[in-house]
C-alpha cells in the first residue's frame, strides 16, 4: 500500500508540473520577448529571498525525487508480483494470441513510462543542457524552441512520445486517484473518468500546439 501511494503521490507531482509547463510553453504564441522573458522570469523568481535560480533548483530536486520515488514503486511493485506468480511471466489466459495476460493498462503504463523516460532525456540534452540542436543553435530558448520544430522528424519524436504521455496520464490519473481512495461509487468512478480524460486531453493537445503551429509555419 505505501509504495502506490508513493507512486500515485509522486505521479500526481509530476501531473502538477506537466500542466504548469504546458501552459508555459503556450508562451510561444505570444511572442519572443514574452517567451524568453517567462524563461529568465523562472531564474529570477523569488529573489532576493531566494539565491538566482533558487526556486527552480526546488523545483528541480522535487521533481527528481517524485521521478525517483515513481520509478522505485513501479519496479518494487512489478517485481513483487513477478515474484508472487512463482516467476512465470504473466497469468496464463486463453483470450490472448501469446497466451499470458497483457491487460491494456499494464501495456500502456510500462511501456509508456519506459518511452517518457528515454524523451525526457532527450528533451534535457535538446532543450535544457543544449547538447543537442536540431534546426540550429541558439542562445534565446525561444529560438531553439523554433528551430527545433522546424524539423519535421523532431515534431514526430515529440507526437509520439506526447501521445504515451497522453495514454500514461489517462490510466495512471484514474489509478492514483482510486489508490487514494476517491473510487467509491459508480457515479464517481464515472467522474474520475471524465477528469482522467480530460486532464490527459488538455496535456497532450496543449503540448502539441507550439510544434505543430511552428511546424505549419504559423509561428515564425
Ligand atoms: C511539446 C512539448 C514540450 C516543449 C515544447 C517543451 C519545452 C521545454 C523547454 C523550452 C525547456 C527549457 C526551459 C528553460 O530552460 O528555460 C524545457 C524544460 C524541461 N521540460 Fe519540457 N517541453 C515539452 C514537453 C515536456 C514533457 C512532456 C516533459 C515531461 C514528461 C517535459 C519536461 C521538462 C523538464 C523536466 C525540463 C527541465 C526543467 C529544468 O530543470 O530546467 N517537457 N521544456
């Protein structure tokens, strides 16, 4: 029990963050000064009570502890019940063609917290280390942010790892929030649904709006 309310807690965090840096990231819309101005505005936040950059590195040590403490549930938890089934891989079942249990949810939840973790190192060494700079390097973020989606290949590294995004929000919302007991009826099952869907929806969709608005040309 602790360890999914660690790994329910820790995901709702990390939900926290990714709707906060999505709204953020519709700052492209409004234009370079407004954006660059948001990304220094992140540094200076705080100050002077805060050392520069101070609110950020708290963010940042939050973040890699919920990262953490999510991948520490997620692996102690699958191999408690590798254990519990004496070793064998899956629940043996006649319904599916490989003959071992594949629930949808186990599919999307491992799968997709497998493909995230490999984008968001990705995204670090692109957008934050600038290691790596697809469409050209530059010192303003808002460029880079331009220059990286004016490559096609890039937007659909982007698609691909928002839509496991998407699918691992949808599922692993409704499972924190039933870990943390709001499952308690059918009417609020069906809420819970309604919320799970639409907190996924607005993350996917808000994501992908600056790159394929730059994509198409319509943010220069
Ligand atoms: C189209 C989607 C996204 C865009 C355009 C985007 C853009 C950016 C940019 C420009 C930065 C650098 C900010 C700065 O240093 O001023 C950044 C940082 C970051 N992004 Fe994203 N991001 C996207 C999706 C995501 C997703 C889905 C995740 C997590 C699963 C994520 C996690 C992070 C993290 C952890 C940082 C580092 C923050 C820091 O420590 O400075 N991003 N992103």
């Amino acid at each position: 029990m602790a360890l999914k309310a660690l790994m329910a807690v820790s995901g709702l965090i990390m939900i926290g963050y990714l709707l906060a840096h999505m709204y953020g990231n519709l700052k492209v819309f409004a234009g370079q000064a407004s954006f660059d101005g948001y990304a220094e505005h992140l540094r200076t936040l705080g100050e002077p009570i805060l050392p520069h950059a101070g609110l950020l590195w708290i963010i940042r040590v939050v973040l890699l502890a919920a990262v953490l403490g999510h991948a520490y549930s997620a692996f102690s938890l699958w191999s408690r019940a590798h254990k519990a089934r004496g070793g064998s891989k899956r629940y043996q079942t006649s319904k599916s063609k490989l003959g071992v249990q594949r629930s949808y949810a186990s599919f999307t939840l491992r799968w997709g917290g497998v493909v995230i973790l490999l984008f968001v190192i990705f995204h670090l060494l692109h957008f934050t280390w600038n290691t790596i700079h697809p469409g050209g390097a530059a010192d303003s973020p808002y460029v880079r942010v331009v220059n990286g989606f004016s490559v096609w290949w890039v937007v659909l590294a982007y698609t691909l790892a928002m839509v496991a995004v998407g699918f691992h929000l949808r599922h692993g919302m409704w499972s924190a929030l039933t870990t943390l007991g709001a499952n308690t009826s059918a009417i609020a099952r069906h809420r819970l649904n309604l919320l799970a869907y639409a907190v996924a929806g607005v993350v996917t969709i808000g994501f992908l709006l600056p790159p394929y608005s730059i994509l198409l040309g319509l943010v220069t």
